[in-house]
C-alpha cells in the first residue's frame, strides 16, 4: 500500500495557491481555495483520493460554472 498526505499549512497554501491559478488558466473561473488536507491511498491497483477543500467565489462565477457543466 502506498499512502501520500498533505495537511501542513506550508504545503496546502502553496497547493492551493497552485490550484486557484490552474483553475483561472483552464477554466477562466476566479475562485478562492483553501486545501485542508490530501490524502491518496494505491492498493492492488486502485487509488482512493481524500479531498478536505473549501471553496469561495461570486454567484455569478457559480452560475457560470452550473451552466457549463449543464445545471
């Protein structure tokens, strides 16, 4: 089994930091992102990935983004 866990402060703010701009790149959406803690597990094959991530952006990005993933 192999495990790998991001929860330092140091670590998920420059995580986060890289996320917010990989969003506004590809996607052109402005979102604040906050990542608590990443957790990834490999066994036999299978990757079960943990997520703890909070999220801050304006209703009108929201409603972009239910429109274009059609909601």
């Amino acid at each position: 089994m192999d495990e790998m866990k991001i929860e330092s402060k140091f670590l998920t703010s420059i995580a986060s930091k890289a996320i917010e701009q990989a969003v506004k790149k590809k996607l052109g959406y402005t979102v604040d992102i906050g990542l608590n803690h990443f957790r990834t597990t490999v066994l036999d094959d299978k990757t079960h990935v943990h997520l703890d991530i909070d999220l801050e952006l304006s209703k009108e990005e929201l409603n972009k983004l239910l429109v274009s993933i059609g909601l």
